[in-house]
C-alpha cells in the first residue's frame, strides 16, 4: 500500500456498535470467571472497580494486562502494518466487493447471540 493513501492505521480504529451484545444478568459473571480463587483483598477490589462505568472498567481492565504482558516484542508495529497492507490489497484484488459494516456487524452479533 502507498503510504499516500489513508494509513493502515485507521483500520485499527473501531466503529461504534449500535447495540451492544448483552450482559450477564445481574448477578451473574461472566463464564470461566471464579472468585473463590481470589484473596479477600482482590474480592473488595473487583467488587469496587465492578461499580465503576464501563469505559473506566475497560481502561483499567487495559492497564492492567499490560502490567503483566511484558515489553511490547520488537518489530511488532513494523509487522502488524506490514500485515494490514497485506490485507489491504488482497481486498483490493478480491473481484467481489466487501461488506458494509452493517452487515457485518449484523453477522457478528448473530454469532455472537448464539444458535
């Protein structure tokens, strides 16, 4: 891809969803999370960050992995544009056209609302 075109980047960038997929409900957690394997001290903390909104939820839920990652694997920006190129003109090539994101997005909550 020329780099004169709309960077690779702004592929990263998400849409807004017009409906999120649901929730647990109240009460409830979500599948595979086990609070009993927590200390008393972790219990408080997820009970407390689980009041705050969900875009702060999600902002610490970020820090958090990344403490625990480890330092980003060298090259790794270099690859992922490369790769985004990559898909980029394969897509281009493709003789059929692409899908609007609605459409997409439709497919993606079907799947994700289960059979």
């Amino acid at each position: 891809m020329d780099r004169g075109e709309a960077p690779a980047t702004r592929l990263l960038t998400p849409r807004p969803m017009a409906r999120k997929p649901p929730k647990p409900a109240a009460g409830r957690r979500p599948v595979g999370y086990n609070r009993d394997a927590m200390t008393s001290t972790a219990r408080k903390l997820l009970d407390d960050v689980l009041q705050l909104p969900e875009d702060e939820r999600l902002e610490l839920a970020s820090e958090i992995i990344a403490s625990v990652d480890g330092p980003p694997d060298a090259g790794w920006t270099e690859a992922w544009l490369a790769e985004l190129d990559r898909r980029v003109q394969a897509t281009r090539e493709r003789a059929e056209p692409s899908p609007e994101w609605p459409e997409v997005q439709a497919r993606i909550l079907r799947r994700l609302a289960g059979p």
